[in-house]
C-alpha cells in the first residue's frame, strides 16, 4: 500500500475506496495529516484498518484516528461500527486493557500555590498509588466481593465509602455498564484482580499532577471549572490483569467458534463471531465487567489521589472530578436510526451537544474528551462536536499515539538523560523503574500538537485547554 493509494477528501481526511482489495465491505478512512498517513505505512496499521472493513455487518466506513498505531486485529485509534442484527463483534475491536482510560481532577488551588510542596505531593501520591507490573492494591477482595464490584463499577466503590455520590456523575456511563454479568468472567481472570484495585500498573499509565497552560474556548473552560494556572491531576489506567485475562479467555474461545458460524477474516487477530451469538453475548457481558472493574480502579486510585492531596494541604483546595471517559470499548448506541456496536479500541467517545449519556452540566457543550500525552509532553481538554456524531460515530483520537516500538525506546533512549532532560523543564518524576521511562519517553510517540489539530480542524472535536505537566508518577 502507497500514499497514492488513498483519495484525498478533506485537508485532514483520506479514504481507501471498497474497490481497493475484492473482500473489503466497505471504504477505509483515516483521519491524518500526510505526514501522519505516511507514518501509518510504516508498520502493519494502515493494512489492519483494511482488514476492519471485511468484518460481516460493518456499517458505512472503517475509521482510524490520527494517532493510528499498530495493534492486536484492529489498528489502535481504529473505529467500527457493526449492526447490531447482522453484526459481529471483536474483542479485538476493544484491545486486552478493556477500558484503559483517563480522569481528570481539578483543584482549586493554582500551580503557583503548589509548587513548594510538589515534591512531597508526587512521592506521596506514589505511596499511596501501588504502581508495577503484577502490584497489588490496599483491597483483597473475596468472590462475592469482587462480582459486586464487576457488576456496579465506580457505583460500587462509592459505596465503599471510596468517593462522593456525586462523583458518579461525571464518568462516562456513570462508572457503570448494566449488561455486565460476572458469571461469565473466569476464576483465573478473578484471581487476577482481587487485589488490583487502587492500582496503576506500568507502561504508559501514568498519575500526573499538572497545569492549566493555556485556555481555548473560556465559556466552555468555565463549565468545566478550568481556568488558566490550575494545579490539575491526570489518571490514565485501566482494568489491569483481569481485563488482560477476558480478553485472552474470549480471543481462544471465539477462535474455535467462527467456524460454526462461517466467519472467515484475512487476520486471525480479528477474531469475530455474531454479535448476538451465544459467544458474543458472554464475551460482550465479561468485557462489561471488565469495564466496570476499570473504572472501580480508577474511583479508587482518585480516592488515593485524594488522600495524598489532604497529607499535603489538609482540605484546602479538594480535587473534583471533571470528568472520566473509556478508550477500549465495544457499546451499543444509535446511529442514522440504526442499532450499532461501536468498537473504540484506542479511541475516544466524543458526544456534542444535547445528548443523553452526559451529564446535565455538559449538556449545552458536549461531553469533556480528554487526550493525554506521551510523559513530559502536554495533554489536551476537548468537547465533543457535531461532526463526530456526523462522520465518525461519536469517536476522536485517545492520545498522540507511538511511532516507536517499546524495545526499540529502550535501546535508542537512556533513562538517566532522559530524567536528566524532564528535570531541565521541570518536570518531576516519580517510578519504580528506570525502563519504564526510556520504553514512553516523549521520542517514542507523535507529536500530541499535531494529532489533537487533526481532529480540531477536520470539525469532530473542539479544543478547551492544554495541560503541561509538573510531575509524573509512573509504575
């Protein structure tokens, strides 16, 4: 596949006509400047996202997002929507960290009025925070236990007395997904999370104490409760080991049931059976569980979060939530009057305006979308707009996306210097491991600028603030 293969419909749109390869369904698009399609070439991502169009009962496109990398089947920042009667799911459409996502908090207080105490506040929040591959949290949860938790979510840690009733209101799907049914999740993925709650992991995840830098649309800043200068705090994880565990048990299984079904696909990695199939259901019903046991996560770790803040400034500046949303999903919503399964696998849910998933507050802005960068690097506060409820199915970009393999970082990117040079912009860091920093140092990723003014300009988002960061805590 070559650049000229693509045919330029907008600045910032490409497409892949359904008569580029005899088992494509539908056309392929890709949201990309043509550096970035270019960049798309260079691994197996631009094929995957062609592969995604073959998939039975695909509607309209298959969509990639500028921040398109490859991943398991589906590209990360790919989006597919399959009908809900004809269609098929995929677990790898939601990728083995089932709602790996991103909060943010924010305080009343300024930067300026934490900056003395941000080195107590990061080596606090990493105490508090356990943060690692296979690290354990503060809870070890019994069976009966942990199914309230995979059936209620963040609803369920609220109730624990690890949040505030209206902290709820601000998740995406309120921190809880009805059609979860923890039957269906394996004792081996149980065994996995009883005791990960409150936890980050390692890789990109990340807690990150911020600040306010600059302010694009002030009414819609406003509404947020942003304002230039504020210490803000990022949360960026998912459902850990017991996500990872659904994701391997369901793959296998749906594997060994595609041919039951007739599901034939140019990529194993695409496994994929009937949405309302028997294996569907429990796959989609486990990966609902999974969802909610990540966004308990998260409701735990802000909890955390919130503790490290008050052994630093007492309550005096409280951290509330803005809001919280999911990057590796497959949801049920409406679309052109039509009953869709939407697969985010990488991607972010970008409501406008007036829609009735999102809070009562948001309502006259769209919902917050909120797109973190690589560590050291800026993130980014969007709102959805009508051109992504239009054109891409309620989805934008979920971050700037790698360019560069994690071995390869390590090898190309000494940790010491790359501390060395975060120090030199001020940047606090706070890690268990050395490797992790050299494997998401900024080098290995897009340029976070590049990819958020993608999605600005091609109208299926609209850009708040952006976010520099002060300190981060990594695992």
């Amino acid at each position: 596949m070559e650049c000229g293969d693509f045919i330029k419909i907008t600045e910032y749109l490409w497409e892949i006509p359904k008569s580029f390869r005899y088992d494509m369904r539908v056309p392929a698009r890709i949201y990309a400047t043509e550096q970035i399609l270019k960049d798309s070439l260079k691994d197996r991502s631009a094929n995957q996202l062609i592969n995604l169009t073959t998939l039975p009962g695909i509607y309209k496109y298959a969509i990639a997002m500028p921040d398109i990398h490859e991943g398991y089947g589906f590209p990360i920042g790919g989006v597919a929507a399959m009908s809900a009667v004809d269609g098929v799911i995929s677990p790898g459409g939601v990728g083995y960290d089932i709602n790996c996502g991103v909060r943010l908090l924010r305080s009343e207080k300024t930067a300026r009025e934490i900056k003395d105490y941000l080195s107590d506040l990061g080596r606090s929040i990493f105490q508090e925070v356990p943060s690692g591959v296979g690290r354990g949290g503060r809870l070890k949860l019994k069976s009966g236990e942990l199914n309230l938790v995979l059936k209620k979510g963040a609803v369920r840690m609220i109730e624990m007395g690890y949040g505030r009733p209206e902290d709820s209101e601000f998740l995406e799907s309120n921190g809880c997904l009805s059609d979860a049914d923890p039957s269906l999740v394996s004792e081996r993925a149980k065994k996995r999370g009883a005791d990960q709650l409150g936890t980050m992991g390692a890789g990109n995840h990340f807690v990150e104490v911020g600040e306010v830098e600059e302010i694009f649309d002030r009414e819609i800043a406003k509404i947020f409760g942003l304002f230039k200068g504020q210490a803000t705090v990022l949360i960026h994880t998912g459902s850990r080991g017991l996500g990872h565990q659904i994701a391997t048990d369901y793959i296998k299984t749906i594997l060994e049931a595609m041919p039951k079904y007739g599901v034939v696909l140019p990529d194993r990695e695409l496994a994929a059976v009937p949405f309302y199939s028997s294996e569907g259901q429990n796959y989609f019903k486990a990966m609902n569980s999974g969802a909610n046991f990540a966004w308990a996560n998260r409701q735990l770790i802000t909890w955390e979060v919130r503790e490290a803040w008050r052994k630093i400034f007492g309550n005096a500046g409280e951290l509330k939530i803005v809001y919280d949303v999911a990057h590796n999903l497959a949801k049920i919503e409406e679309y052109d009057g039509k009953k869709l399964v939407i697969h985010r696998k990488g991607a972010t849910r970008a409501f406008s305006e007036n829609h009735p998933e999102i809070p009562g507050l948001y309502q006259k802005t769209g919902q917050p979308v909120l797109i973190p960068g690589s560590m050291g690097t800026a993130s980014y506060v969007l709102t959805g707009a009508r051109g992504a409820m239009e054109n891409t199915f309620g989805a934008v970009c979920h971050g700037a996306g790698r360019i560069m393999s994690r071995l390869r970082a390590r090898k190309q990117i000494l940790a010491e210097e790359l501390r060395e040079r975060l120090a030199g912009k001020g940047i606090k860091i706070f890690t268990g491991s050395l490797r992790g920093l050299s494997e998401e140092a900024p080098a290995a990723y897009k340029d976070i600028d590049s990819v958020v003014e993608v999605v600005a300009r091609a109208g299926i988002a609209k850009k708040v603030a952006k976010l520099k960061p002060l300190a981060v805590i990594k695992g």
